[in-house]
C-alpha cells in the first residue's frame, strides 16, 4: 500500500471528470492501485472458509473492519 495513502485509505477520492487536474487525476489512479493491491493481498491471506463468510467489499479498510468485526480475537490467560 502506498505510505502516502495510507491516511486517507477509507476516504476514497471524488469521481474523475473532465475539470480534475493532473495531479487529482494522478492520487485517484494512485487510491485505486492501492486499494486494488491491499484487497489482493488480504483475499489471498486468510483461508477460503473465512473469505466465503464476509461479504464483497470494494475498500480496503472497510473490508479490514468487517474481518474484525466478525472475527473478534479472544484473550485467552
């Protein structure tokens, strides 16, 4: 995931149009990328029984969420 992103990871960026500068252009390419990479990573991470039970999710961060969520860790002493 790209480091400078990574703040702004759940805020994804206003749709393109044909007024958007270069340089908007460039960040949502960037947001997309990143985010693309980062549900990759986290689908190929855990096993196939787990990703059957979460729904489809388009952002990294909410999916993130959804896994703890549901999945909360226990503490075991």
């Amino acid at each position: 995931m790209d480091h400078r992103l990574h703040d702004m990871a759940d805020l994804r960026p206003p749709a393109l149009s044909s007024k958007n500068t270069f340089e908007q252009r460039e960040n949502f390419e960037r947001w997309i990328y990143s985010n693309r990479m980062s549900l990759i990573i986290m689908n190929h991470s855990i096993p196939y029984t787990i990703r059957g039970a979460l729904p489809e999710e388009e952002n990294a961060k909410k999916f993130l969420r959804q896994l703890v969520d549901q999945f909360p860790s226990s503490e075991k002493s």
